[in-house]
C-alpha cells in the first residue's frame, strides 16, 4: 500500500515540499529564495494531479517579502514523485503587479489542474487596499491546464462571480482546494 502525503511549508525564504514515498516522507527543498531571480519565495502550495505529476506553486518575489509589489506566480514539476524537479516557470505575471495566493484544485473525472490566484495593483499595499484607498481592488483570477502543469490557459477574471464587494484584502490560497462531487461540471460550480 501507497501511502501519499503532501505538505508545503515556508521558512527563512525555502518552500520545503514533502513528497510521497513507499515508507515515510521525504523532505525536499523545491523553492529556494535567491534562486531564479527571486529574492523571496512565499505561499507554497502542492497538488497531486491524476497522472501522478506533482506540481508545487509559490509567489515569486522579486524585490523582498512584502505582500504586494512585483510578485510573479511560479510552478515546478515532479513526475518521480518528488524525487527531482523541474526547473521553475512563471504561470502568471503582470509586470509590477502582484499575482499569487495559488490555490489548486484537481478535477479526478478530467484531469484538468484549476488554479485559483489574486492580482492586486503593486504599488497597493495591504493597508491602502483595507481602507479603500488604493489604486485597484483586489481581483481573484482562473487558470487551468489540461496537460499535467507543462501550458496554463490564460488567467481569466473571476471576482464578481466568487467575491462579496465589501471584502478588502483576501486570498484565494495558499493551499489546494477540494472537489466536491464529480461529473460533467466538476462539483457544485461550473468553471471556464
């Protein structure tokens, strides 16, 4: 018997990922702040698709560990169970903007990877954002691959479908979200 466990965590700028095994649970550094550009890597999150890829997301950011700013969305592969991964790719940026908060969700029935994230202005900070000062909102966006994490679907805006209009600063993640039933529509909401 397979036993699978899949976590994320951040410290000191080092996503750590544990990756299934036969027996026990293995750590493994996947994100490393300094690495490809990015000072600091924040918000891990990891899913399991139904081929057995593993992919692990975080927010790149490129100028420290503030919550807005130049952040870009990341992901790395595995496809030997954690064992190695591929190098990082970017699923989304917006130029200064901040892009993060990955959320995954694994459709068992299709296979497709659904990827919940926010998008905030960059030079809005938290605070301005809670106190309606801010240059923009912030917006939840939906992505998705159909081909285990290798091509996303351009990032499609979600907020006045999911999002009440008195929230201020919120995130979609990290973390991975469930399905709740499966058939045509994928649970109790019917995405792009």
């Amino acid at each position: 018997m397979r036993r699978v466990v899949l976590a994320a965590t951040w410290a000191a700028g080092v996503v750590a990922m544990a990756a299934p095994q036969e027996i026990g649970v293995r750590r493994t550094v996947v994100f490393r702040g300094g690495e490809d550009g990015y000072p600091t890597v924040r918000i891990p999150a990891i899913v399991a698709t139904t081929r057995g890829t593993l992919l692990a997301f975080c927010e790149g950011r490129r100028h420290g560990p503030r919550d807005w700013g130049d952040i870009d969305l990341l992901v790395k592969r595995s496809t030997d169970g954690g064992a190695t991964w591929s190098p990082a790719r970017i699923v989304w940026n917006e130029g200064t903007n901040t892009c993060g908060n990955p959320c995954a969700v694994v459709d068992r029935a299709s296979g497709r990877v659904r990827l919940w994230m926010t998008w905030n202005h960059g030079g809005d900070a938290e605070p301005r954002i809670i106190a309606g000062t801010s240059l923009d909102t912030r917006r939840v966006f939906l992505t998705h691959s159909d081909d285990d994490g290798l091509i996303w679907a351009p990032a499609v805006e979600m907020t006045d479908r999911v999002r009440a209009t008195n929230w201020t600063w919120y995130a979609t993640g990290p973390g991975a979200g469930i399905q709740l039933e499966h058939g045509p529509h994928g649970g109790r909401w019917s995405s792009p």
